[in-house]
C-alpha cells in the first residue's frame, strides 16, 4: 500500500479504527499534491474534505483519479463549515490551520468541534515558537507573521506550548507532541516546530 | 494493510523505498509482541533481526507467524553483530539501543555502521533528558539509570540534544527531530522524550 508523507496521521489512523466508531472523517485544508485524505480512503474511511483553494482541490482531485478514489472535496471556509453539528466520527487538520491569524484559528477550532460527534476524536497540529521562520516576515503581533511562501504571503502563526490548550478545554486530551525536526528543503538545513494533539470528544 | 505503533518507522520505510536499494534491512533489538519488521516483511523486504531476549524473540515469532511470515530474528547481541561489512542496505533499532550504557551504545552504533552498506539509510532513537523518567532509580552516572520496568531492573542513557551527534560524524544526517510527548499510559500521563535520527551511509 502506497504510503503518505503526513506521518502523525498514522497514529490518528490507528486511533480512529481501534475506536470503533463509524468510518466517517473530515479534513480541514483537505487539497494538496499529496491528500491524506487518500490514506483514509484506503482504510474504508467515508472522506470529506473543506479546502479554501481551488488549485489546491484539483491537485488533490488528480491526485485521487490517478488512483481511483473520490476523496469529496468541498470548497469552503473551515471557520464556518457547512456540515451538520454532530455528523462526523473523525476531524482532522494537518499542517494547515496555522495559516491563519489566532482569532480565526479559534473559530475554526470551534467549528471542528461542533461537527464532532460525541467519542468522536480530533487531530489538529500547530506551528510552535521553537520555528526557525518565528520572527520573519511582516509582524502580525502575538507571534501571528506574514511571510513569503511559494512566492505568495501567507500568514503563519506560532504557539506557545501550552497557548492551544485552552481551546480543547470541553475535550479530552489522549495525545501531544511537540516536536522540533531539521530536514533539508530546497538545499537549506531548516527546522521546524510543531505541537500535534489528539483529543476525544 | 496492517497498522503498526512504530509511527517514526513509516518516515523511515518510505525513505528506503525511494532510495531504490535492494530492501535488505536488519533491525536491531528486534524482538516483542509487535516488531516492526513485520511492517517492513509488508513490504517486500528481506528482513533480519538481532535479538538479545529469547523471549522477546518468541513473541516476535508468535506474531509473525499469525501473519505467515518469517521474519528471521536471531539471538544476538548488537555490540557484536555475526553480520557481514555492508551486507545491508538498511539498518535500525527503534526504541531499543538506549537501553544500554553509554559506552555499549557507542559499539552498538559502530556495529550497525559496519553493517551498512555505502549510501545505505541508518534509523536510531535515544532518549532525552526531557523524559519523565530521568533521575529515578539507581544513578550510574552520566544520564545513566538502572530502572524498574515491567518488574525487572534494567538501564536507560539519557542523551542532550546533540550529545548522540559525534557518533554519526563520518555519515550524512537527512532527518533529526527531538519530540517530548505526552499521553496515558497504565492510567498514569507520562511524558517521554526522544530524538530520532536517521543518516546515509
């Protein structure tokens, strides 16, 4: 089985089918090259995706074709989702929701939330301040950047290590990890900081 | 396919796979009641193990062989591997090497080094002194405790975070990162460090 490159997922994977609960998941900043949520659909999972970028739906789109899947991409705005309170099993949102500013990150927070169902379990990751790009670009305050990505600014936010908790106060924690990796990209040694948490509605 | 608890040895398997070597890999303390060969026998490697416990090697064997594979688990002792000089293309030990003091994990990693084959990958992991555990039990000096496991008194080395670099100095680093994570375990949150390395030979 082809495998993917969004790592932490493998251990929300295995979470989701030890629960037992309905195979039903939903991504928040589903598009991409290479969407995870594929990695789903090859475990039987029922996939939903919201995802503000057009290019990035039909990259994921072709992605999924290649292979013969229908991932149910959807456009739309992860703060305000267009989905029933209490409707799916799985939520999850990798590697994309720092790419907004903190007040914005709450609402979609909420929203993750409320589509949750009862038991259900909850994977969202964070930029952390221990990001070697912390400090660059244009300054936001409260550690929220605007910085230049793929020739295009877009904002990143960073977190202390237990700035996010309060948003997970009506949950219950089952998993996090701070972690601080160095990798080469494009020929640069960089080293990123990330804090992933898994929650149990 | 099958899910394994080993999440940093997807990162690991997926890296081997792209480098297109022969998938000759050896794992090092490879025994317990869930081996990671198992993931990599999933797909298509030759697999070997070293193995000091000869229960650990049973279970292994137990688990593999309800899954009709072979995973090919010696007793042995990775200060001394009875292995070839770069007979494999892949080498590692997860969760496995710290156990040991400091001075028979430097034989230990110069061992799988012999092992490996030119431009072959290397994974291995430590613990940090950012582990829960770090000061209890019996002090050996030198972030080296005898400590209570499973009933039994056994050691862990506790490693800074660039203290376990130098023994890597005549290989090329891909991939480093330092997690502290934190999660139930036996009723009780226990908060554990690691950094996981991997390198070319």
């Amino acid at each position: 089985m082809e495998l993917y490159k969004q790592i932490p997922l493998y251990r929300f994977l295995a979470l989701c089918n030890e629960s037992g609960m309905e195979k039903t998941i939903l991504d928040c900043g589903a598009g991409g090259d290479s969407p995870p949520l594929s990695l789903f659909s090859n475990y039987g999972y029922s996939t939903n995706g919201i995802e503000m970028n057009v290019e990035q739906i039909e990259r994921a789109n072709q992605f999924a074709t290649e292979r013969g899947q229908n991932l149910n991409i959807q456009q739309g705005d992860m703060r305000q989702l267009a989905i029933s309170a209490e409707s799916m099993s799985f939520v999850y949102s990798y590697n994309s929701i720092f790419h907004m500013r903190k007040q914005d990150v709450k609402k979609a927070i909420n929203e993750m939330k409320r589509v949750l169902k009862p038991n259900g379990l909850l994977f969202v990751n964070f930029l952390t301040l221990k990001d070697f790009r912390v400090g660059d670009g244009v300054d936001l305050g409260d550690n929220q950047f605007e910085q230049m990505e793929d020739d295009e600014l877009v904002i990143h936010s960073y977190y202390d290590y237990h700035e996010a908790d309060s948003m997970f106060d009506d949950l219950q924690l089952i998993y996090k990890e701070d972690r601080v990796l160095e990798r080469k990209f494009e020929g640069e040694w960089i080293r990123q900081g990330f804090i992933d948490y898994i929650y149990k509605k």
